[in-house]
C-alpha cells in the first residue's frame, strides 16, 4: 500500500508542480509582487523535489517497516503542507484576503519534510549497521 501512495502523490505532486509552474508564469505574474512569486516559485520547486523523492524512494524501499511507512507520510504531507499552504497565502494576498491562519502551515509542513530527510537517514544507517 504504501508503494502505491508513495507513487501515487509523487506523481500528484509531479504533474501539479508543473501545471502550477506554468499558471505562475503565466496567468501570475501580472496579479502577484516579486515577492509574492518568489514564494509561490519556492513552492513549486519544493513540491517538485520531493515529488520526484517520492518516485525514487518508492522504486527503492522494501515497504516492510514501520519506519518506511512513516517517512513516505512525512513526504507526503509536508510536501502538501508546505507547498500549499504557500500557494493559498501568495495567491490570497495577491486577491487582497491574505489567509493569515495558513502561516503556521508552512513551517510545520517544512518540519515534516526536514523529520522525512532525518528519518531517511536513520533508516539507511540502520540498514547498513
């Protein structure tokens, strides 16, 4: 099962990154500030590394352990936390109603994300020792 998540959302977040890239360069970049669009661009490029992370790691782990289960959902749901919630705050301030509560999404997507990359080196140092 978790195969099929692992790939399921790193091919979601694959195929997104590009429709959103190509919406921010496009139909964006009129509506949003510099900064604006360097945070929206920060999301894309994030959700797009670990969609192709996703990819690769569900090619190469065995799925057999509490562990790999647990660093897919941290990939999985901080890409979606960190990313997103960095679309809605750029894309509501540009229309004038930032959604402030989605400020404290983004750093707890960005932790997710920094605990997947840690557990990912637990696991292969307990796969070798």
């Amino acid at each position: 099962m978790e195969i099929l998540v692992s790939q399921f959302f790193g091919s979601l977040f694959g195929f997104l990154a590009i429709v959103f890239g190509a919406f921010g360069a496009h139909a964006l970049k009129k509506k949003l500030n510099e900064d604006q669009m360097r945070s929206f661009e920060t999301g894309i490029k994030y959700q797009m590394y670990h969609a192709i992370l996703l990819l690769i790691l569900s090619f190469n782990l065995n799925f057999n352990t509490r562990l790999e289960s647990i660093i897919i959902t941290c990939f999985s749901l901080g890409t979606f936390l960190f990313s997103f919630s960095i679309y809605g705050l750029c894309l509501s301030s540009a229309a004038g109603r930032k959604m402030r509560f989605l400020g404290p999404i983004t750093p707890l997507g960005g932790l997710l994300l920094a605990v997947g990359w840690l557990l990912l080196m637990v696991y292969f140092f307990q796969s070798y020792f």
